[in-house]
C-alpha cells in the first residue's frame, strides 16, 4: 500500500457530509455484499462495454477479483497493469 494513500483519503473526508457518506459506507458494507448477486446479475443481462484496469500486485484488490469480472462480462478488456 502507498504510504501516502491517506492525503487521497483525506480529500473524501473533507466536509461533515463527506464523513457521514464514508462512514455510512463502512457501517453498512455487509448489505454491500448481499447486492453482489444483483450487479452480477445486470453485468450478465446487460453485457455493458466495460474496460477494468487493475494493478497486478495490489494487496488490497488481488488480480484474481479484476479476473472474477470476466465470468459475467467474457467481452470486458482486462488489463492487468504491472503494479
């Protein structure tokens, strides 16, 4: 992770709105998960154009979830960049 993530982070933290929104996010992130099946659902449906580009190496977001999107989007452009 880069050690300077926190000065992007703190933009998003900026105002009492913005805190609330994240904070938000972070205590209802369980109900997050339960909608995956229906995103997955519209990707499959749907078949938007979709471009994914993701850091190979990244520890937080490991290639394998970039990669999990071509079941429900075969047609998506992947690219997996060296970072």
């Amino acid at each position: 992770m880069n050690p300077d993530s926190w000065t992007r982070d703190l933009h998003f933290l900026q105002t009492q709105k913005d805190r609330l929104i994240q904070v938000k996010l972070l205590q209802d992130y369980y109900n997050n998960l339960l909608d995956y099946p229906n995103w997955q659902a519209y990707l499959r449906q749907y078949q938007p154009a979709t471009l994914i580009i993701w850091g190979k190496k990244d520890p937080a977001f490991i290639a394998a979830c970039a990669q999990a999107y071509l079941k429900d989007l075969p047609s998506a452009e992947l690219h997996l960049l060296d970072f």
